[in-house]
C-alpha cells in the first residue's frame, strides 16, 4: 500500500503533503472495505496476509491519529476475515496454521501485538 510509504516518508522529513496523501488514499480504503464488508478486491488467503502485512507496516511507524485509527479499523477487518475462514473453510484449521506461520515470519516481533478476547470481540459463534 502506497498510503504506508508516503505516510511514514511525511512524518520522517517533516512534510504534510505526503502525510495527507497517504491518509486520504489510507482513509478512501477504508471507506470502500466498510462499504463492502470486506476485502473484495483481492479477496484471498495471500492478499490478507499482505494486507495485514502492509496495516502492521503503518502502524508501527506513523503517529497521524486518523491515519491509525483507519489502519486499525483496516487490521481488525483483517483478522475477522482470517477468523472466518478458519471457523467456517474446510480446511480453516490448516490454513490458519499456515497462516499463523506466515505471519510470524513478515510481521516483526517488535510490531506483534498481543489482544484480550474483549478487543478481538466474538466470531458470532462461528
């Protein structure tokens, strides 16, 4: 995701240009994944990852308030959709363990976040 780039290159040298560009590109993402209720673009197992991948790269660096809380409503879309495969594919439990591995492997430990079961929130019984 550009929006990650230009965010975090503003806030480094200092220039509001490029941070209000990657917030508005950051914020129309947003706007169209609520719209749709999910990812439908690139709507698989790889681009999820990606997309997580990206979010965990906007956050770990960028302080803009709206551009994170974009980011964090985008990462929290993310792991509803990888719980839902996983509690609703044939294969969920494998494919969330490949899942899981992947991620260990792109998300760096420093960005690693750890969630209570109140801040993931329910799978709806699923």
């Amino acid at each position: 995701m550009g929006a990650a780039v230009t965010l975090a290159a503003g806030e480094i040298i200092g220039d509001g240009l490029p941070v209000d560009y990657g917030r508005a590109r950051l914020h129309h993402f947003r706007e169209h994944t609520d719209y749709h209720g999910s990812f439908n673009e690139y709507n698989s197992p790889t681009y999820t990852l990606v997309a997580l991948h990206e979010l965990e790269r906007i956050l770990d660096p960028v302080r803009d308030p709206q551009a994170r809380d974009d980011a964090q409503a985008l990462r929290r879309i993310t792991w509803e959709v990888i719980a839902d495969c996983a509690s609703t594919c044939r294969e969920g439990a494998a494919r969330l363990s490949v899942w899981t591995r992947t991620v260990m492997r792109l998300v760096p430990v420093a960005s690693r976040r750890s969630f209570t079961w109140a801040q993931v929130g329910s799978t709806g019984g699923r």
